[in-house]
C-alpha cells in the first residue's frame, strides 16, 4: 500500500532508486582508477586518498543539512538540484587538468549527493506508510545502494581500461539526464513547510568544520604522527566545535528555532541504535572496499576490468542477503537480522584478513567476498527501517539525513584511521609483503568494527518496534501530510490537540487506550516478535 494522492508509487520508487545508485556508484567508481588517476594528473601517495576522502567528507559532513532543506523547502526541489549539480561538477571532474581541481570537483559532488540522497530516501518514506509495502520499497532501496557501490568498482574498471579514467566521472551526465528527467515528471511538488522557518546554518557550519576537522586529524595522523603538535591540535578543535553543535542543536530542540536535527530522535533507542550501527558498519565497509581493489590491482596483479568484474560476486551476495531482509523484517524487529548480519559480515572481513602476497582470487577474495556481502546485505533495510521507523513526515528529511550522514561519517573517518592503521604496519616498504601485511591489518580493524556493531544490536536495539516522539511544535502543514502520527500519541502528549484530528482519521485508535503510542504501521515495520 501506499499513500493517496501523492503520483504513482512505482515511479517514484524507480526515481529515489536512480537517485540513489548514482550517489553510492560514486562513492567507488574512483577506486578502481586511482592508479591510473594519480599516473596521468600527478598525485603523490599520500594526496591520492582525497579523491575519495573530498566526496565523502563533503557528502557526510552535509547530509543533515540536506535532510533538513529537503523537509523545509520540498523533497522534489532539493532532489533536482542536487541531480543537477551532481551532473554539472561531474563534467568538471572528467575535463579536470590537475589534481586539485579534480579534488574540487569531488567535493562538490558530494554537496550535490547530500542535497539529493536525504530528499530521496525521505520521499520513500512519505510515498510508502509504515507496513509491509514500506519494508518492500526498502528493499528495494537498499539492494540499489548496495549493487551501486558494487557496480562502481566494476564500471570503474571497465571505464579505465577502455576508454580511459575520465569516463568514470563523465559517465554520469547522462545518467543524471534520465534521473532528472524521470523525478520531474513522476514525483509530486511538495509544498514548503513553513514561511518563518530557515535552515539552521550555524549548526550546519559547526558540525560541517567539526567533522571535516576530525577527519583531517585522522589523516594527518599518518604524516605527522598521533603525538605531533598539529594532529593533537586538530582532533582538539574538531571535539570543540562538535561539542559546542551539540549544544546549539539542544538549545534550539527546546525552543522556538527549527534545529538542524531534533535530539530528542536520539533519545529513541531504534534511531540510536541504527545511526549507531551504521556508523561502525560503515566505516569497515569503506576501508575494506579500499584495501581489496589495491590488493587485486596491486598484489595479485589484477587488472581493472578483471577487479571490477571480481566485485560481481559481492553484488550477487548483497541483493540475496536483502532479499533474505526483505521477507523478514516484516514480521520482526530489525535486531533479529542485525545481529545474524552482522556476525556473518564480521566473519567475512575477519577472513579478508588473512589475505596473503602470494595468494590467489578463489580463496583470498570470492570466499570472503560472498560470506561479506550476505551479512550486509541482511542489514541494509532493516537499518532503514530502523532509522526511520514512527517519524512524522515533516521530519522524514531529518530522519533520513542523520542515518545517511551517518554512515558517511562512519565511512570516512573509519577509511582515514584506517588507511592511517594499514601504512603503520607497512612503513617505508613497498614489496607485496609489506603493503599485504598493512591492508591485512586494517581489514581486521574492519572486522573488530562489524563485531562492535553487533553488540550494538544486541544492547541497544529494542528487541519490540517504538514509535517516536514527534516535534514539540508541528509545522503548520503536518496536518495534511501526517494526519495519522497527531491522534495516536495525543492522549499522552498533546490532549488539547486529540480532539481536532482524531474523529477525522483514526476514531478506532483514539479509543483504544492499548494502541495509543504504538501505530499499526510502526508494529508492522519494526516487528513485534523477538
């Protein structure tokens, strides 16, 4: 099911998918073309991570802030803009004559990504109520996000090794016509929220300095050292300045001003729990991507279209572990396939690790690979469920920006330190042994992350779905959009506002004092079995 009036639902879904794919497509299209990238523009060893590092960072330290825009000025807006900038600074990247401007040009696209994600995933969320057709539409979702990650590292070969590296930015630009093309004519405008309220660009300046502030810590760490004057000194203003986001954010939670995100979502143990998650899971994942296509290209003496066409396997494993989630998940709480997931993706980086100078693909790669991609691909929806689970639609762009960001977050930094990890172990040398020995080391860092996410899971996540509290003050338009998320929670938060909504969507509820804080669609989503 899906909700009336708001454009054919199967369109929409196929637009947020398109969306969706070409964000995490560049997230490791530019893997697999780093060699050839830093052969052809000059890049030095250690400026060669920020082609990745200048997507991400921007993508991550920004995404709550596009989840918040795409609440107060329309989903199908900030999601058009975003393709379209998506497209333009894609362009600028594959005609890039120098490092820095392909650096540039990476940065903006992970601008564009965090306006056009959170608006996305935020349409899924409003198009599909909570229930079975959502947990379906997930799926979906998640399996797209997976197998454009997956896809990436494959294009990316094939691009490089055929027609040169610049085609893995350029190969966006008509991708980005067709998504643009099909989210104008099948998702529906979406009236702005509120006249009075703006973006909260303070905290949007704090927690963007703060991360990308933590993150070149990280990095730095690996030339300076983790004692040196200068990592010391940026790792501290980066706890300063993500200190004083958090109080900002707390300050105008309790009052009047619209924050960049309500911490009172936090306090929601399924929120936290997933946000939580994904962050760990997040920053394995994007390390292991990393440290796999060097080894394949560099140890094994693979090429690129061979490495990218050794990544298929993984996407064949994600989609058969989210169909796995799919069927699941409707009938439990997302915990019950966290934890299985998680053990199963622990185990699969645990095995990466024991990647050898002298191996080969079958036992070094394939086998990990499946039992890998299995174990995230069970986690992905129900992550999504979880992390979104009982918001009001006024605050589904908030919701969705804060998981997103998230696992951006976790991404990058977890890609930092552990890059930082990996050339500890491998010093000044440059035999197979030596950079073997160094990805070794920080794909078992990588499973130590996964084992940490699952013990998340297990303490944190509740083993029954929650509905969330929703905003103090309701945008004046919440009423149209949500008319269903008012009445349920009114006996215990809002008694003055019980009797304008009720009698007009959900008289049942409303008398039945046992379902008042807990909406069929919630329980359908989250599952209420252990």
């Amino acid at each position: 099911m899906y909700k009336k009036g708001i454009g054919h639902p199967g369109l929409i879904l196929t637009a947020v998918a398109a969306a969706q794919f070409m964000a995490a497509l560049d997230i490791s299209i530019v893997n697999v073309a780093l060699p050839a990238i830093r052969a052809d523009l000059g890049f030095g060893a250690a400026r060669l991570q920020w082609v990745v590092h200048a997507y991400t960072l921007a993508f991550g330290g920004l995404l709550l802030l596009g989840g918040r825009m795409s609440d107060l000025y329309g989903r199908r807006g900030l999601l058009s803009v975003g393709l379209g900038l998506f497209g333009l600074s894609s362009l600028a990247g594959g005609l890039a004559q120098s490092a820095d401007l392909l650096v540039a040009a990476r940065a903006v696209q992970g601008l564009a990504a965090a306006a056009l994600v959170p608006a996305a995933l935020a349409t899924l969320t409003t198009t599909f109520p909570e229930g079975p057709g959502r947990t379906r539409a997930l799926g979906v979702w998640s399996a797209v996000n997976a197998a454009g990650g997956a896809t990436g590292v494959l294009a990316g070969g094939l691009l490089t090794d055929h027609v040169g590296w610049r085609w893995v930015m350029l190969v966006n630009v008509p991708v980005v016509v067709a998504a643009l093309a099909l989210t104008v004519t099948s998702v529906p405008a979406d009236r702005r929220r509120a006249q009075g309220e703006r973006p909260d660009l303070l905290g949007a300046f704090l927690g963007t300095c703060g991360v990308t502030l933590l993150v070149l810590g990280v990095v730095r760490a690996s030339e300076e050292g983790w004692t040196s004057a200068v990592t010391l000194g940026t790792l501290a203003a980066a706890v300063a300045l993500l200190a004083v986001f958090v109080l900002v954010e707390a300050a105008r939670s309790r009052g009047p001003r619209t924050p960049m995100i309500r911490l009172g979502l936090l306090r929601n143990r399924s929120i936290a729990g997933a946000n939580l998650f994904i962050f760990l899971a997040g920053a394995g994942m994007f390390a292991a991507f990393y440290f796999v296509s060097l080894y394949m290209q560099g140890v094994l003496r693979m090429s690129a279209t061979a490495t990218g066409l050794a990544f298929l396997p993984f996407t064949f494993g994600t989609v058969v572990g989210t169909v796995i989630a799919t069927g699941v998940s409707a009938r439990h709480a997302p915990r019950t396939l966290l934890i299985p997931g998680g053990v199963l993706a622990a185990i699969g980086f645990g095995w990466f690790s024991l990647i050898d100078p002298s191996g080969n693909f079958a036992v070094d790669v394939l086998g990990p690979s499946l039992v890998t991609s299995v174990g995230l691909g069970m986690c992905f929806a129900p992550l999504a469920a979880a992390g979104t689970a009982g918001v009001a639609p006024h605050e589904a762009g908030m919701a969705s920006g804060l998981l997103n960001s998230s696992r951006q977050l976790g991404g990058s930094v977890g890609l930092a330190a552990l890059t930082t990890v990996a050339a500890g172990r491998t010093g000044t040398g440059t035999t197979p042994a030596a950079v073997t020995s160094g990805y070794s080391l920080g794909l078992a860092v990588s499973g130590v992350l996964l084992a940490a996410a699952v013990a998340v899971a297990v303490t944190v996540l509740p083993r029954r779905g929650r509905t969330v509290r929703p905003a103090p003050e309701t945008p004046p338009e919440a009423p149209l959009e949500a008319p269903l998320e008012a009445p349920l929670e009114a006996p215990l938060e809002a008694p003055l506002e019980a009797p304008l909504e009720a009698p007009l969507e959900a008289p049942l509820e409303a008398t039945n004092p046992l379902r008042a804080t807990a909406p069929p669609e919630a329980v359908a989503t989250a599952g209420t079995h252990e």
